[in-house]
C-alpha cells in the first residue's frame, strides 16, 4: 500500500468521526483547503511537517496517520515483505495496524549459531503471541525462557527483557506484538 494512499485514507476517517470540514482541518493546522483535500484524494505528497500538524489538528498521534489500522482487507505479497537482520535474527515484517493500540505481525528466522536474541522491552502491557512454525526455541521472559518446538503456540509479557533463542540449527516463528494504546506516544514494536 503507498504511504500516501494510507494517510489520505486515515485522514479522511478521523475528519469524518469529529465531524470536521475539510476546511476547518485546514485552518486547525494552518493550512489551506486545498492542501487538505489533496492530501485526502491522496494526490497530495506531505511533508512529516505537515502529517504533524494535521494530526495535531485531528487529536492524534502521527502515528495514527500513518499506521495502517487494518479496516480493509490487506494481502501482503511474499517478495513486498523481505527478510533483514535484527541482531542475532532475521525478521519478515507482515503488517503493522494501530487501533487501540499498536499490533505488528512478523515471521523470525532463528539460527543457533547466532546464539540467543535478548529483546528490550516494548511498554506497558505489550504481549508476544509466537507460533512456533519450524524447529526447537526457547523464548519469553528473560529470567524464565521455555522450550517450545514446531506447532507449540506461547504467549508472555513482552514488557520486560525476553528472548528468542533457537535450539535446533534453524527454527522459525511467527510473532504477533500487541502494545496497548495507554498513551498517545505512539510507541510501537521494533520487530
């Protein structure tokens, strides 16, 4: 999905719940009508200057604006999502969405070779959901890891030290990350 496609379609929404014109968004955030509205055709091609200044205008995050917030149905095509290191393991983002709080989905590639992925913590209320998809891990709270191997489904407090360990040369697991919306900070997953 293009960035600016998400934007025009999360501003239109927010507008739309308050009840707001495409003027009144406009002089909120000091800005014409006419940059709003193409903004929200989304023709426009905003600045992270003017994404703030809207959002401000809104009441919400930039991230809102700019999270995808999973109302429509989205397919992720295998070659859109590529794999890259993250310290001892590889991570495959799928999707990120933002709602009541902030969900991201991704696949990690373990290898024991690499030794264990210590994680930090992701705030206040954040959970890891893994399925463990191939091969043996020991994952989860730091101070008490356990074992788990393909089909084994897990999941524990991500808001304090954890990791991610594979026992067998390779394993792979898919993680969904919940972080609760306690704030409007934004803070999200680093998978």
């Amino acid at each position: 999905m293009d960035a600016n496609d998400m934007v025009a379609r999360n501003l239109r929404r927010f507008r739309e719940e308050r009840h707001l014109s495409l003027a009144e968004i406009g002089r909120r955030a000091g800005l014409s009508k006419q940059t709003v509205a193409s903004i929200e055709s989304g023709e426009g091609n905003p600045t992270v200057d003017t994404i703030e200044r809207l959002a401000s205008a809104l009441g919400v995050s930039i991230r809102a604006l700019v999270s995808e917030f999973g109302n429509e149905v989205f397919v992720q095509p295998r070659d859109a999502a590529p794999w890259r290191d993250d310290g001892t393991l590889q991570v495959r983002q799928l999707d990120h969405a933002f709602g009541s709080g902030n969900v991201t989905n991704s696949v990690l590639r373990l290898e024991a070779n690499r030794g264990p992925s210590a994680r930090k913590p992701q705030g206040r209320g954040a959970l890891r959901h893994c399925l463990v998809l191939e091969g043996r891990v020991r994952l989860g709270p730091a101070s008490a890891p356990v074992m788990a191997q393909a089909g084994d489904f897990l999941r524990f407090p991500a808001d304090a030290p954890h990791l991610f360990e594979a026992i067998t040369p390779q394993a792979t697991l898919f993680v969904c990350t919940t972080i609760p919306q306690l704030s409007m900070d934004g803070q999200s997953s680093t998978f």
